[in-house]
C-alpha cells in the first residue's frame, strides 16, 4: 500500500517536529515551519503528534492513492479537492482508491500539512523524518518530492466501509481554528545594545517583511535600515 506522486510541486517535503541536539555540527533543526497545523494534522487522526507529515507549497503537487486510506489537511487553504470534488480543511476525510488529491488555488496561508492515518514507510535521520533538504538526508531520499516517487505505507488497513462507492467521506469530526496575527514576535539578543535608541524605536514600530533570500537557519528582514552606535 502506497501513495504516489503524479506532479511535483514548488517544495513538497516530509516533515516533523523537527532535529534537535545537532546544532553544535551545523545541522539545525528543521521541522515543519507551522508547527501547531502539522501537529494539528495528526491530532485530528488520533495520531501521536511528532509523526512526519507531508510540508506543502503552493503550486503544490498532485498525489494519487491507489489504495483506501484517510488523510486530514490543515494550515494555508490551497482548496484542496479529491477528484475535483473540493474538500474541507481540518477535517479527517476518507478517500477511497485510485483518487488524486489536487490543489486548486491559493486562498490564505503560506504552507499546509498532510496527516494521512496510514504510517509512511521511511527511515529516520538524527532521530528524526524531517528532510534536511542541504544535507540530502531525512525524509523521502532527502529531497522534495518528485513525479513518480511512491512512499509505501507500514500499515494495512482497510477502510472500504467509510467511502465505499463513493470518492470520499467525511468523518463526523473536525475543528474550527482562530485566525492567527500576522505578527512576528522577537526576543532581545545579545547585540540589542549595539543599536542606537533611534533604530530600536524604528525597529519597533515600523514593518518589516521576511526577505525571499531566508531559510531554515534565518529569517532576513527587508525593512528599513538599523543603525549601530558609535
């Protein structure tokens, strides 16, 4: 039993709380970047919440199950259908087989996660599934996702009694999340006194965004400019 990937996407990866204790090597930690909605994912299946997820982007890739299994999305909605048939998030859902989840367009969000009640036959690295895409280790061949790759399930189980006939079935439980300020909270470092009273001030109240050039180490700011004192 398996899932196959039918289209890659931007950067789908395997990920999962993350790799912790490595640091002092350079490899930094990882993990999903949503930690509560990839934990959320899991939560809603009744699964132990530091199991991989799959991390998704958008343009987000097509994955088709040829076998019966249940999945659950949360996070960004990138109206996910099943067969074209739109799905909610946040909602455990039974799939039956040879159907493909795609996703259509980009509503809110950055990233969402995918729980699927089956375990993912992977290996870890470090203690942990999270792909470290530098270090090509972790995850699925410690890469994104690719057209054809298939990642086998540990577990059988069937569940043709929840979708039989049909290309899905909702599951009689789901949760309603609050909306989340688009607000990014910072701690005081070490270097705090080096900046001039004028460049906290500005540094505290004026808006910055997260540069396209940041990564799982850093997140570089393009905002303005902070001066240093003398």
């Amino acid at each position: 039993m398996s899932l196959q990937i039918i289209t890659a996407g931007i950067l789908d990866t395997i990920q999962d709380q993350g790799r912790y204790g490595y640091q002092h090597l350079g490899i930094n930690p990882g993990g999903a970047i949503d930690r509560y909605s990839s934990q959320l994912a899991n939560a809603l299946l009744g699964k132990d919440l530091r199991l991989p997820v799959i991390h998704i982007h958008f343009p987000s890739g097509t994955i088709l199950f040829p076998q019966e299994t249940i999945l659950c999305i949360t996070g960004a909605d990138f109206t996910p259908t099943i067969n074209r048939k739109k799905i909610s998030i946040n909602h455990p859902i039974a799939v039956n087989k040879n159907t493909s989840l795609h996703f259509e367009k980009k509503i809110s969000g950055a990233r969402c996660y995918m729980s699927i009640l089956h375990d993912l036959d992977l290996d870890k690295w470090m203690n942990s599934y999270s792909t470290n895409l530098v270090a090509g280790a972790g995850g699925f061949k410690g890469r994104s996702l690719q057209k054809k790759d298939t990642i086998n399930f540990k577990n059988k189980v069937e569940y043709k009694y929840l979708a039989e006939g049909k290309d899905i079935a909702l599951l009689p439980w789901t949760i309603e999340t609050t909306a989340l300020k688009k607000e990014i909270r910072f701690i005081k470092g070490n270097e705090w006194h080096w900046l001039t009273d004028d460049a906290i001030k500005i540094f505290s109240e004026s808006n910055y965004i997260i540069s396209n050039n940041s990564n799982r180490m850093v997140y570089r700011l393009e905002g303005n400019e902070l001066n240093e004192k003398t």
